[in-house]
C-alpha cells in the first residue's frame, strides 16, 4: 500500500508538473499573440503616419509650384504689357506728327481762301485741295483695309490656334481621365483585395484566440477534476487509517481471538475481507482515473502539438502575408503619387483651358461690343482693345474732315453758279481751322471744343485710363500751345503769300483788322488753355482718387487671402484634434479589451503584493525588469509584470495624448479668437470703402457737373446758332440718359462688389460656427 501510495502521488505530481507545464506554454503562446497583435497595430500605426508624412510633402511641393507659376505668369504680364505701351506711345507719337502736318497744310490752304483771291487761285487751290484729299483719303482707306484685313487674318488664325489647344486640351483631358480612373479602381481593388486579406488573418487569429481560450477552459476543468480526485484519495486514505488502527486496538484487546473467542475471529475476516474488496476497488477506480487522465494528457498534449504547429503556420502566413503586403504598399505608393501627379496636371490643364477660354471671350466681346470703358473697375482693359477704338476715332475724324470739305466745296459750286453780287454776298468766309486732339474743324462747329473734351468726358473722371501717366497730360497741354503757335506762324506766312500773289498792295485797315482778329483768337486759345489746365488738374486729383481706391482693393484681397489662410490652417488643427480623438479612443479600447482579458483569463490569478515602506510599485516593477529571464519569477509573475508594462505603457501614451489633446484645443481657441479680429479688421476695411465709394461718387458728379457747365459756357452760343429747340433739348435729354446711364452701371458694379464681399464674410463666418 505504501508503494501504490507512493506510486499515485508520483503521478499527481507528474500530472500537476504536466499541467503547470500546459499552463506555461499557453500563457507564452498567449503573450506571443499579444505581442504580435502589438506589432501588427504598431506597423499599421507607422504606415499611415509615413502616408500622411507624404500627402504633406506633397501639399508643400505643390503649393511651391503653384507660387513659382503665379510670378512667372505676373512677370510675363508684366513685360508684354511694357512693350505694347511702348509701341502704343511711339505709334500715337507719329500720328501726331502726320496730323501736324496735314493740319498746317490744309490751315494754309483754308487761310488762303478765307482772305479771298481770285477765282482761279482759288479753283487751282480747291482742285489741289481736292486732290490732296482724295489721295489722302484713298491711301487712309486703303491702308485702313489692309490693316482690317490682317487684323481679321490674325483673329482667323489665333482662333484656328485656340480651338486647335482646346481640341488638344480636351484630348488630353479625357486621356488624363481614363488613365486617373484606370488607377482609382486599381487602387480600389488593391485596397480590397488588402482588406479582405487582412480580414481573414484577423479572423483565423480570432479563431486561434477562442480556441486558445477553451483548451485553457478544459484544462482549468480538468484540473479541478484531478484536485476533486485527490481529495477523495485523501478521505478513503483517511477511513482505511481509522480502520486499521481500530483493528489493531482489537488486536490488543484480544490475545488469542481464534481461540477464545470463535466469533469475533469470524467478525475480524469479515472485516478484512471488506478491507480488501474496499482496497480493490479503490485501486481499480484509482487505475480507471489514472488512465482517464493519462488519456486527457495525451489529448491535450497532442492539441498542445497541433496548436504550436498551427501557430507556426500562422506565423508563416503572417510572414507571408506582410512580405506580399510591402509590395502592394510600395506599388499603392507609387500608384498614389502618381495619381496625385496625374490630378495636378489635370488640374493646370483645366486651368489653361479656362483661361484660355477665358480670354477667347473677352477678345469676342471686345470685337463684338468695342464698348468704352463705364466704370472705375474697368481699368485693366487690354492695350488692343484701345488700340482699336483709336484707329475707329481716326477713321471717324477723317470721315468727318471729307464730309466738312466735300459740303465747303459744294457751296462754293452752288454760289459761284450765281451771280457774282450774289456771290459777294453769300459765300461766307472760311473761319479758322482749331487742332483737336483727334483731328481738326472749323472754329463755329461743335467739334473744335467738344472733340477734345468728349474724350476726356469718355475717358475720365468716371473711367480714366490708368496706361496714360501724369506725363502725357504735360506733353498734351505743351503739345496744344505748340500747336497753336504752329497755327499762328501758319496763318503768317499764308497772309504773306496773298501779299505776294496780289502784287505788293497793303491794305491798313484790312491789316488792322486781321490783326485785331488774330489777337482776339489768340486771348480765346488762352482762355481754352487755361480751362484746359484747369480740367487737367482735376484729372490729376482723380487720379489719386483711383490710387486710393486701387489700394484699398489690393487692402481687401491681402485680408481674403488671409482669411482664406486661416481656414485652411483651422481644418488642418481639427484634422489633427479628430486624429488625436480617435488614436485616445483607440487606446481606451485597447485598456478596456486588456482589462476584459484578464478578467476572463482563467490561468492568471493576481495576488495582492505588499510593498515596503519608500518603495513604489513603480519601483518592484523596473526591478522586475532587470530580473533575467525567468529563471527568478514563476509563470504568473511573469504574466503579471508583462501585463503592468503594458498597462503603464497604455497610461504613459493616454497621458502624452490628452496633454496634446489640451494644447491643440488651447491653440484652436486662440486661432478662433485671431479670427475673429480679422473679422472686425475686414468689416472696418469695409466700412471705410464705403465711404471713400461715396466721397468718389460724390466727386465724380461734381466734375461731371462741372464739364457739362464749361461744355455749355463754351459752345451754348454756337451751338444756339447752329441747333433748333427740338435739336438741343433732344441733346440735352441725351446726355441726361447717358449720365443717368452711366452713373446706373457705376452703382451696379459697386452694390456688385460689396455683395460679393458681404457674401464672402458671411461664408467664412458660417464656416468658424460650423467649426465651433
């Protein structure tokens, strides 16, 4: 019996140091799997930080480049827009000097006949006049279509140019499309193929965990089976002691129990035999347990087996699976950046094709329209644009100098075919011919005074055009009294030449009269140059009008930009608080998924360790650290200190993430706080162009006024000789419509702007409260 005991209690301890073993290796197993687990999220963790490390260099990259366009493109502008001016200058230089010379040609001509000769020099000088005229006016013409005809081949070819880029840009567009579409579904199907993959390793773990988890359980229940063996071995252990000491107190008792007494020896086999079918059937249950168990160890052994050989292929496949992962990651890398590549250019494309687009359109309009400019907005039109309507001026000057002509000799015919008293009488004498800025007229019509200031009226004060510099409005006040001496000298020397051709006669009272004539008309050109000057000099204030509103306009759009700056900034902070957000809970999970395994671990039980006075948990813990291996701690001390590393890792990592957490919340709050100052920057900015808007519209009427005052001052009697009632209140009710007109299409434009700009602060503010 002592053997069989010493036998059994082997085996249990064989059977205990079996289980421990089984227990060992399945918390290893397990803590491998966390581990693994850990790195799996770790390196899922690095790959997106490194995804997004360069979706931000590539932001930077293109944002560079975008800049490095933009001053390009400026710089380009820039000089095209210096040599047309320089052209355009020199081109208005020679005309000037043409129409000089025409002008005192045919200022001559008009003096010589305005004094009166005799008809033949005067039919000599109508017939050269005439032919002058003619030639002139055919070489005018004829250039003029030649120069209408390659305006019109240029505009021809510059849109055979324009819809062959379109075409070329649509092409490529729908090139760009396909291929960018092409890589979106790869890139879709990559991602999927990925994430299925992915969940299927997740699910086989998951698999392996739960099996894990309920070998763990049988094993718990088998060994609680074997403790439950042990202790009914410990009570029939217990009943045959007291058994046998209660036989070999009878024993005592009785010396001779064969012989004395017959019974009791009767009743002591009984006993034994009882003993030993007792004993028999102990040892045959013992045996049939034993063997039950020994099966049960064999089985878990083998599932042991069977686990670590899955284990192994799990890890193979992991291996597997991360090595055909790279690839695709590095191939989904390449597909992105090449997408992005892909976009950008779709992206210029697009852009060169609107402004390409673009600019067809305002070239058409301004074909199709040549419309004046209408408003101060408008002081960026193209240098072809005026080009143009100074070539349809010209034509418009030269047409009418042939119709004045062709009337002046039409009466000359009409009258001469009388008689001559009559003709004495009716044939008027030729005024003087006055240089405008665009041609020339006689000094009774409309057009020596209003020529000139119908330009400026066109040009300023409501559009000036801001290519002419304070320059030109010297040169232009120099260049008229110039003129005027010219016109002067002109009439001199044609006064001498009738002294010539009359044969040397002098007339003092006709001389005393011309000259009281020319001093009269030369106090009139002072005047002229003075109101001239005048006008100029309120030009000259308007000017800096301009400039003021052109400064608050570039004012306006550096604060929209930034605005614009500040709202990107304010979303790529709540990118960044959202990530942070979701990396907490994700950490929250971790702690509440390890806090749920341990509670459901049935191999780990905690003890409570007291700890020495002075000495923190913190403390035992990093000297657990430098403990080697496990030759000085158990299994479940090992588990333990494994699973504290963790979870003060875990507690290390959410207390850096809600410190971060705070300071990106406290930096929103100050980035809502600048915001808002910008806000009542911009609406002060406002406040403020609206009234210098006012003060200009305000200003722009009293020098409208103001010329529509000279204007009638000037040529009101002129224009009373020369227009019925119905013709001047017809004028002046045109001019009313115009100015009301005018001044409609300025209020428009400017209630246009300010709608805009309201809108785009009413936006950034829903914006900041969408934010909030």
């Amino acid at each position: 019996l002592v053997r069989k005991g010493a036998t059994r209690a082997d085996t249990l301890a064989a059977l205990q140091a079996a289980n421990e073993d089984l227990r060992a290796k399945l918390t290893d197993i397990q803590i491998e799997l966390q581990q693994e687990k850990s790195k799996v999220s770790k390196l899922e963790r690095e790959k997106s930080h490194e995804v997004r490390h360069e979706q931000h260099k590539s932001t930077v990259v293109v944002t560079e480049l975008k800049a490095k366009l933009h001053e390009e493109k400026t710089k380009e502008l820039q000089g095209l827009r210096e040599t047309l001016l320089r052209t355009h200058e020199l081109e208005l230089m020679r005309v000037i000097k043409i129409k000089d010379g025409e002008i005192q040609r045919l200022q001559a001509l008009v003096n010589a006949l305005r004094d009166g000769s005799t008809d033949k020099v005067k039919t000599a000088l109508f017939a050269e006049a005439r032919e002058e005229a003619r030639r002139g006016f055919e070489g005018d013409r004829s250039r003029l279509q030649q120069e209408i005809y390659e305006l019109k081949g240029m505009k021809r070819q510059m849109e055979e140019a324009l819809n062959l880029a379109v075409q070329a840009d649509k092409t490529k567009a729908t090139e760009i499309r396909s291929v960018y579409h092409v890589h979106q579904e790869e890139i879709t199907r990559i991602k999927r193929e990925c994430e299925r993959e992915i969940r299927r390793l997740m699910d086989e773990i998951k698999l392996k965990d739960r099996a894990c988890c309920v070998l763990g359980k049988e094993l718990g229940v088998q060994a609680g089976h074997t403790q439950r063996l042990q202790l009914q071995k410990e009570a029939v252990d217990e009943q045959l002691a007291q058994i046998r000491s209660r036989e070999a107190g009878a024993g005592g008792h009785l010396h001779s129990p064969k012989r004395d007494a017959p019974y009791p020896s009767g009743a002591g086999d009984t006993s034994e035999s009882l003993e030993q079918q007792l004993d028999e059937k102990d040892v045959r249950r013992f045996q049939l347990k034993i063997a039950e168990l020994s099966a049960v160890i064999r089985k878990l052994e083998d599932r042991n087996a069977l686990l670590s050989e899955e284990r192994n292929e799990l890890l193979k496949r992991l291996r597997e699976a991360e090595s055909q992962f790279m690839p695709l990651l590095d191939k989904n890398k390449r597909l992105s950046r090449k997408n992005e590549e892909l976009a950008h250019a779709f992206r210029r494309m697009e852009n060169k094709l609107r402004f390409i687009t673009e600019e067809n359109m305002e070239m058409r309009e301004k074909v199709a329209t040549k419309r004046r400019p209408s408003s101060l907005n408008d002081l960026d039109q193209s240098q072809e644009e005026r080009e143009i309507e100074f070539l349809r001026l010209q034509v418009l000057e030269q047409q009418n100098i042939i119709d004045d002509l062709s009337k002046e000799r039409d009466m000359l015919l009409r009258y001469r075919r009388q008689g001559s008293i009559g003709r004495k009488k009716a044939i008027r004498p030729c005024k003087p011919v006055v240089e405008t800025f665009f041609g020339y007229d006689e000094e009774a019509s409309i057009d020596s005074d209003g020529s000139s200031i119908s330009f400026h009226t066109d040009r300023t004060p409501c559009t000036p055009d801001d290519d002419l510099e304070e320059g030109m409005i010297r040169e232009e006040t120099e260049m008229r009294f110039h003129q005027l001496t010219m016109e002067y000298q002109a009439l001199q020397r044609a006064y001498a030449l009738l002294q010539e051709q009359v044969g040397g006669t002098f007339d003092a009272e006709k001389e005393v009269k011309t000259r009281e004539q020319l001093q009269a008309e030369l106090i009139l050109y002072q005047t002229r140059i003075q109101d001239l000057e005048c006008v100029l000099s309120q030009q000259g204030q308007d000017m800096k009008w301009i400039e003021e509103k052109q400064a608050l306009y570039q004012r306006n759009q550096e604060l929209i930009e930034k605005i614009k700056h500040m709202e990107t900034e304010e979303s790529r902070l709540k990118n960044e608080f959202q990530d942070a957000r979701d990396q907490n809970e994700l950490l929250e999970f971790r702690i509440l998924e390890l806090e749920e395994r341990e509670r459901r671990s049935p191999g780990i039980n905690f003890h409570d360790i007291h700890f020495c006075e002075g000495i923190s948990p913190l403390q035992v813990y990093c000297e657990c650290l430098t403990v080697d291996g496990s030759a000085n701690l158990s299994n479940e001390e090992q588990v333990v200190a494994i699973h504290a590393r963790t979870v003060l890792t875990l507690a290390e990592r959410v207390v850096i993430f809600s410190a971060t957490y705070i300071s990106k919340g406290c930096v929103v709050c100050y980035l809502q706080h600048v915001f808002s100052k910008q806000k009542g920057y911009l609406d002060e900015e406002l406040d403020y162009r609206k009234q210098s808007m006012a003060q200009a519209h305000k200003r722009i009427l009293e020098l409208e006024a103001m010329l529509f005052d000279t204007l009638q001052q000037d040529a009101g009697a002129k224009m009373s000789e020369m227009l019925s009632d119905d013709e001047r209140e017809t004028l002046r009710r045109a001019v009313e419509q115009w100015k009301r007109g005018v001044m409609m299409e300025l209020r428009e434009r400017d209630s246009q702007i300010l709608r805009e700009r309201m809108d785009m602060l009413q936006h950034s503010q829903q914006k900041r409260q969408q934010s909030l």
